[in-house]
C-alpha cells in the first residue's frame, strides 16, 4: 500500500520499507554528509541490523518506516518513519527523515512528513509526534514549523546510542484538526 501526495512534479508517496532497501539505507545512513547532524555514519554492522528492525516495522500502531519515492520515476530518494518512544516519562510517537542530497531544497522531505503524520494520526495510539532535529539542523527545523509543529524547547538528546546532541523538542498534537 502506498500513500501519495500530489502537490507538484515533486510529488511523492510513501511505501513501506521492504527487503530491497538495504542500498537506499547505506546511502543515507552510511553517508558522512547525510548523517552530519546525528553523529555521523552507521557502521555496515548497524546498517544491516537497522534494515532488520525497519522490515519488522510492520504494525502502524507502533510506527512505521517507509522509503520516499517519486510519483513521476518510482525513484526512492529518502525515508521517513514514526515510531514509539517515551520523552519526559510519556509515551509518544518520534519522527523521523531523511533525503538524498541531490533532491533536497525541493519540498519532497515536507511532503513525505505530511504524509508520516497522517499515518501518524489514523494510528491513534499516541496524541503526540515529537521531532527532534540538531540545533544546527535549520532545514529539519523550518520542516518541523512548516508542518505544524509547536518548539517546546531545546534540550539534550541520545542519538546515536551514547552519544548526546543539542537539538529542538518540537512536537506535534496528532488530535488537533489540520
């Protein structure tokens, strides 16, 4: 099943994450330049065991990873996803993207969050979506103001596993009418 959302010849659709997408996550995930904000890239260990946990993805209620593919070429260009978490001892749901370099700055990575959130929102386990870009991230930041997320402060957070990043608390209430 794919969601599409059509806003111009950028437009996109999100399909779940599958067993092919191994390639599509060392891209993104094992790239320096990609992985600036959040610590650098993932060993080829990480990555492999990380496309194990985004195929088990499969339950909406408990979050889903999909792969970005353009409408106009079937082309996957990036992920987005959303997925339970516990933030200041609540239970929420965490966002979370990325887009290949060479098709940034042109809307698709705000489409693809608008489409995350409304799976988001039809799962209904949680009443907030939390995203957590660097500080220094001001593409991922303006994403989050653009989309309707609220900055709740900054704060520091574990990513990945013990290491710790400044970055915004932004968040998103998932019960509140578009």
């Amino acid at each position: 099943m794919s969601t599409e959302s059509n806003t111009n010849r950028n437009a996109v659709r999100l399909e779940p994450w599958g067993k092919g997408d191994l390639p599509l996550l060392k891209q993104l995930l094992g790239d320096p330049a990609m992985m600036h904000y959040l610590g650098g890239p993932e060993s080829e260990e990480k990555l492999i065991k990380r496309q194990a946990t985004y195929e088990q993805m499969s339950k909406p209620e408990e979050g889903r990873m999909y792969k970005i593919v353009l409408e106009d070429t079937g082309e996957a260009v990036g992920s987005v996803g959303y997925w339970e978490s516990v933030h200041n001892g609540e239970a929420i749901y965490e966002t979370g993207w990325l887009v290949l370099p060479g098709f940034q700055g042109r809307g698709i990575a705000s489409a693809a969050v608008a489409l995350a959130i409304a799976h988001a929102r039809k799962a209904g386990k949680h009443r907030y979506l939390h995203a957590f870009p660097s500080v220094e991230n001001h593409a991922s930041n303006a994403l989050c103001r653009k989309a309707g997320f609220t900055l709740i402060e900054e704060c520091d957070f574990e990513y990945p596993k013990g290491s710790f990043m400044r970055c915004n608390d932004w968040r998103l209430d998932l019960l509140a009418s578009d």
